[in-house]
C-alpha cells in the first residue's frame, strides 16, 4: 500500500458501487474498474448486493447489467448522510 493511503471500508466499496449502479444500468466491467476492485472481489460485492436487493441484474443486449434498486439509492443517501455529519465533526 502507498504511503499516506487508507484503505476503504466496506460501506465505502458498496456506496462506490452504488453510486455508479445509480446512473443507470452499469456492466461488471466497468464496475471494477471505476471502483478499483479485483474480479474477486466484485463478485463477493455483487452477489451480497443483489441479495440484500440493493442491486439488480438487467439483462439488455444478451449482456448482464447491474442497477441500483430503490433500496440501495436509499442505502446511498443515509451513507452520504452520516459521512457528511461525520466531516462536519473533524
């Protein structure tokens, strides 16, 4: 790890990923790699995702696409919430 780096938190990894699953329906690929994860890795999330149904799987173009459900854009926001009020206390 880079000096001065932190590593993320699970709450992290999954608002990254819903954030971008929120923008529309998003591919595996492109998923890790904006949200710099190993293919382990997004398997692990997305499948715990999907479950919890916080994500689902969209099929278009005989391709399989991930989108944020109502309940992960809610996620999103109380995360985004507590992270700001957690700033504002720094």
């Amino acid at each position: 790890m880079q000096r001065g780096a932190t590593r993320r938190s699970r709450f992290e990894i999954i608002a990254s990923i819903l954030s971008l699953c929120s923008g529309g329906p998003t591919q595996k690929t492109q998923i890790m790699y904006r949200c710099n994860l190993s293919y382990e890795q997004l398997q692990k999330y997305l499948e715990y995702l999907t479950r919890a149904g916080f994500l689902e799987v969209v099929w278009e173009h005989d391709k399989d696409f991930y989108r944020a459900t109502e309940a992960g854009r809610e996620f999103m926001r109380g995360f985004q919430a507590l992270e700001s009020l957690v700033r504002l206390r720094k």
